[in-house]
C-alpha cells in the first residue's frame, strides 16, 4: 500500500539551474525537500499530498488537517507506531 502524506510548503527555491522546481516542506515539524514538477500552482503556505519525494496534488488547509489529525488517530493505537 502506498501512502502520501499531507505538508505545508515553507520554501520554493529560486534555482532556476535546477531541472525542476523544488521547495521544503514542513511535516510536523520535519522538513523535507520535496519535488514541486507536479503541482506547479503550489506556493508557499499552500498543502500538498506527497509521495516518494514528489508532491503530487494541493489540497485546503482544512481537508489537510483534518487528514493529519486521522493519521495520528490511526498510529496513536498502533503498538508499532
């Protein structure tokens, strides 16, 4: 199963060398650099699905809350978690 988890996006970078656009994003206090080529409207503060380093769809700020709350809820009971 493959799970894309919801970020806020806290920086774009202004590389224009680089061979796509990328920006840090924030999970829970975990940045990470994350591949922006999917989701060219993103910008900073906006929520963005990601998976195996790529963002790859925007969503509100409350569906991506209300998503986040929900996995916590769901590793909270796990004993592995």
């Amino acid at each position: 199963m493959c799970l894309g988890v919801p970020g806020r996006i806290v920086e774009i970078s202004e590389d224009t060398s680089a061979l796509a656009r990328m920006g840090k994003v924030d999970f829970g206090g975990v940045l990470r650099e994350v591949c922006l080529a999917y989701t060219p409207e993103a910008q900073v503060g906006d929520y963005v699905i990601v998976h195996a380093g790529f963002a790859i769809s925007r969503l509100e700020e409350e569906e991506a809350l209300e998503t986040l709350r929900l996995l916590e809820e769901v590793f909270a009971g796990d004993p592995q978690g």
